[in-house]
C-alpha cells in the first residue's frame, strides 16, 4: 500500500514537473505579446528578471497591432486561410481514412500489410524533398498560391497518419456487434454508419484534433506553395516586419502566436473526454 502511495506520489510530481516545463515557454510568449517596444529591449522595465512587464509597460497594442492595425492585412486573411485549409484537410483526411481504415481492420485481402507500412513511412518522409517538385507542378497547373493546392499537399501529409491512427481504433470494435446489426436486417453500409462509426467516434475525434494540429502547424508547405492569397499563418509570421529596418516584430509575433493558439485550446477543452477516451480505448480490456 505504501508503495502505491509513493508512485503516486512520484507520478503528481513528475506531472508537476512537467506542466511547469511545458507553460513556462507559453508564459513567456505571452509576456512578449503584451510588452511595449521599450520594454522587449530594456530589462529594467520589466520584473522577474525580464519575464514579465511591469505595470506601466503592459500593453495590448501589438494585439490592436495584427487585428486592427497594420499589419491586419497580412495576418487576418492568413488566419481565414488557416481555418479554411486546415479543416478541409481534416475531414477529407478523416473521411477518407475511415474507409480505408475500416477495410483494413476487417477485411481480409493481399497486400493489408503493406499499405500499413506504406502509410506509416510515407507519414515519415521528409516534407521538404516534396517541396520543389510539388512547386513545378502547381506552378504549371495553375495550383500555386491557392487554397486547394495546399489541401492537397496536407493530405498527402495526414491521411497516411490518419489510417495508421484509424485502423487500431476499428480493430478495437468487436465485430459480432456488426455481424449483429446485419442479422437484424441492416446493410454492411447501414451497420457501417449505424454502428461501427459511433462506436469509433472517440478514435475519430481524437484522430481528427491529431491531423489538425498536424495540418495547423505546417510551415514547409504554407511557405513554399503560396504567395499571397492562400498564406497560412504560420507562413505569415515570417512575413511581419517593425516599424523600422532596425526593429524586430517580436511583439506582434508573439502576439499572433496567442491567438493561433487559441483555437487549438478550445479545440482541446471542447473535446477533451473524447481524446482522453480516445486514447485509452483499448488500453485496458476485460
């Protein structure tokens, strides 16, 4: 008993220890977003070190900055393009990956094991050999600088990701619950959507928040596949200039950085029991 005592002891200050690990770069993104210029450049205007602005140097002008001000040109359209690339990319991804996925798990044919692999290491190839081609093929197809030359590229990304994910989900799902369902008179379509799916939905929500994030981050691409109309904003950032050649946009820089992290957030806190469940499915049987 005291043994169990003491690992859960020792795993609440291991979690500890992490959580301290992992807040303090975001802290400290944020403090660079809400100090003024004097206060980026000047450590006795700041305390905790140079951690954190003191009162009379708190500011929220690098946010009026992106949103309303200047540079809202550039930021405002790369954060719709964002969005919009980034959730088509993902259920295409995830739709896509159900499919494929589902056959995989319960379907038996030659090659399965293959396309496995096949998807795992494409999933590891390097992004960047993929750019240069990529961008002679746009270019002359008339795909370059758009949002659909980027969703295409960002499946390429995810789906591999997705049906490797997806396929350990579905071979979770007993499969007397279909063979059920189509006895009572459902259709292998029907028991497919009926039953299958919503059994799945905590591996699919949790696959897709997995592929977002995978498609949200993306810099390679955003950068190299586009010029102005479908920049997303991790492409965008590069693209932020201070008032002066002399000045570096750390502020707004990190000021944007807070807000593309926000939807990332709520994403996690709207569906946070379906990731936890998601992740643990099948982690303990019986």
């Amino acid at each position: 008993m005291n043994s169990d005592k003491r690992m859960t002891t020792w795993l609440g200050v291991g979690s500890l220890v992490v959580i301290f690990v992992t807040i303090i770069p975001i802290l400290w993104i944020f403090s660079l977003s809400v100090k003024s210029t004097a206060a980026q450049s000047n450590p006795d205007l700041n305390i905790l070190g140079n951690f954190w602005p003191k009162p009379s140097e708190f500011t929220w002008d690098n946010y009026q900055l992106i949103l309303t001000g200047g540079a809202s040109e550039l930021f405002i359209p790369a954060l719709i393009n964002s969005m919009i690339v980034c959730l088509s990319a993902t259920v295409i991804s995830v739709v896509l990956a159900m499919f494929c996925a589902y056959a995989i798990a319960r379907l038996e044919f030659p090659g399965k094991r293959v396309i496995l692999t096949t998807a795992l290491a494409v999933s590891f190839f390097p992004v960047i050999s993929l750019v240069t081609p990529l961008f002679d093929v746009w270019s002359r197809i008339g795909l370059f600088d758009t949002r659909v030359g980027l969703v295409i590229p960002y499946l390429a990304l995810t789906l591999p990701l997705a049906i490797w994910v997806l396929s350990a989900f579905f071979q979770q799902i007993p499969w007397e619950m279909e063979q059920a369902a189509q006895v009572d008179g459902a259709t292998s379509w029907q028991a497919f959507i009926k039953v299958i799916v919503p059994l799945a939905s905590p591996g699919v929500f949790t696959t897709a928040i997995i592929v977002f994030f995978t498609a949200w981050n993306d810099f390679v691409f955003a950068i190299s596949l586009t010029s102005e109309n479908a920049r997303t904003v991790p492409a965008a950032l590069a693209f932020f200039t201070g008032a002066s050649q002399f000045e570096q946009p750390f502020g707004a820089i990190s000021a944007a950085a807070v807000i593309v992290t926000i939807p990332v957030v709520i994403l996690v806190l709207l569906f946070q029991q379906r990731i936890v469940s998601g992740l643990t499915s099948g982690a303990v049987k019986g």
